[in-house]
C-alpha cells in the first residue's frame, strides 16, 4: 500500500498540472472502486477549479472552487498517470477515472485491485469530520517526543504495531516503520510503553528522517506503484532493514543477522542483536 512518501510523490507530480486547472471533462468508467462513488460524482466534479492539492496522512484532498473537496485514498494499486509524460503507458485496461483539464491535460486514475476510493466532501466542517481520526502528521511539529510517551503510555504492544495505528499517527506504513525502528535501536517487539524518552526521541529523528528521504527519492516502488509521470521510485534500493531477512546487519560493529517476524498480520523485519 502507498504510504505517505508515495503519497507525497503523488501530489507533487498532479499539482503542476492540476493547482489552478479547471476540470472540463471527467469520466468515471464504473460506479465504484472500493466503496460507490458519490451520488453526481461526475456533476459535481466537471466545471471545477483545483485550487489546492494537499495530503492528510495517506489521503490526498483536491481543494475545489465550490467550496467542496475531492478526497482520494490510494488503497494498495490505485496510482494517477498524466497522459504525455515519458513513462505513460496508455493501458486502459485498470483506467476508471479519467479528469481532463481546460488546459488540456489528461490525468487518469488506474487502480487494478480497486482498493483505492474517492470522495466528495462538501465544505470544511465534513473535511474535519471525516479526518478526525487521525493523529499527527509525522513531519509536521504536532509530532514529537511527548506526543509519543503518551500515546505509547501504559500499552503492552510493541513499537511497530503502534505507530501502524492511523490513529497514533498518520501516514506511515510497514515499510518506513520498519525503518526508522531499525535507525533508532529499537526493538519492535518491546513494550511501547517501557520504551525510554532518550529511545523516543531518536526515534521520533529517525522517522523524519526515513520519510524525507524517501520522498526524496520519489518513495519505495516494490510493485504496482509510480509518480504521476511514471517514474518508479528509488528508496527501495536504500533499504537497511526491510526485506533483507537472513542478511547481515548494517549497523557497524554488529554481527546480528534480519530476522522476520509477524506483528499483527504484518511482517516485520528487525536486527535482534542492536535493536533493543
């Protein structure tokens, strides 16, 4: 699933061609993608101005002039392409949404496991609503130590599982907690709620850290996902961690070798010998 580097990528590619665009044609080619689209989803969608394009978390807001704001959730496979760009494939075969501009560009929503979903969400009081849930963004300053000594007070659940909770924060994922975990020599299998405020604290560095440079690096591209111009993404090369199970630890002077474990459902890759 695309987490929030991915995401990143994404808005930064659309707003070029998208923040300021009227949408003078949409086509919605089925009814739905993982929910039903909205009742007059095409009505309510053509003839409207991008004003902004901004990312809560995982999901994606297209700001629009009517006072409405277009909500996208990736899922696992959706991706946007902009038709012309140099890796544009053309295959309709996943295409479901197709937004055409007044300025002529082409920008179509492809989504083969349809997971993804997209809502319309009518003036800022329903935004908020329909966000609430969320916790901090985690490079955003509402994010920090203390933010997480509370949130991991008092829970028995390791680390990771926590901090795959939306709630707790938002927009990461298996593969950056995996990460920023292994940066900080924390284990994910302590108790979140012994772990000491010094150990929060360079965790909290190293989560910054691994998704800035992801997004640097247009994100993590393991199977389905591309920029809107289709350019895969280059973190994956930079992993320290995640998917090495049997390989050597990185971490200098450690003879530890990346064990794989199941937190959740989810698989999780640590170094038992430096992460504690």
């Amino acid at each position: 699933m695309p987490e929030l580097p991915e995401v990143e990528t994404v808005r930064r590619g659309l707003g070029p061609v998208l923040i300021g665009a009227r949408l003078a044609r949409v086509e919605a080619r089925r009814p739905d993608l993982r929910f039903p689209l909205p009742d007059g989803f095409v009505q309510r969608l053509t003839g409207a101005r991008v004003e902004s394009l901004g990312r809560r978390g995982k999901h994606l807001l297209f700001a629009l002039d009517r006072g409405a704001t277009l909500l996208v959730h990736l899922g696992m496979t959706g991706r946007f392409e902009i038709a012309g760009t140099p890796r544009a494939n053309g295959d309709d075969k996943h295409a479901h949404i197709v937004f055409e501009t007044d300025a002529g560009a082409r920008i179509t929503y492809f989504d083969p496991r349809r997971f993804g979903f997209m809502d319309i969400l009518d003036g800022e009081a329903a935004l908020a609503s329909r966000l609430a849930g969320l916790g901090p963004e985690p490079l955003g300053d509402d994010f920090h130590p203390a933010w997480l000594k509370g949130a991991f007070a008092g829970r028995r659940q390791g680390p990771k599982t926590l901090l795959l909770d939306q709630g707790v924060v938002a927009g990461l994922g298996n593969i950056y907690v995996c990460e920023a975990l292994y940066r900080a020599g924390v284990s994910p299998l302590r108790p979140a709620g012994a772990i000491r405020a010094a150990r929060l604290q360079r965790l909290v560095v190293a989560i910054r850290a691994v998704l800035e440079e992801a997004i640097e690096n247009g994100g993590s591209t393991l199977r389905d996902f591309a920029a809107a111009d289709g350019e895969l993404g280059y973190f994956q090369h930079s992993f320290e961690v995640y998917d090495r199970e049997g390989e050597p630890c990185l971490t200098s002077g450690c003879r530890g070798v990346i064990c794989r474990t199941v937190q959740a459902g989810r698989a999780t890759f640590h170094c038992p010998a430096c992460q504690r």
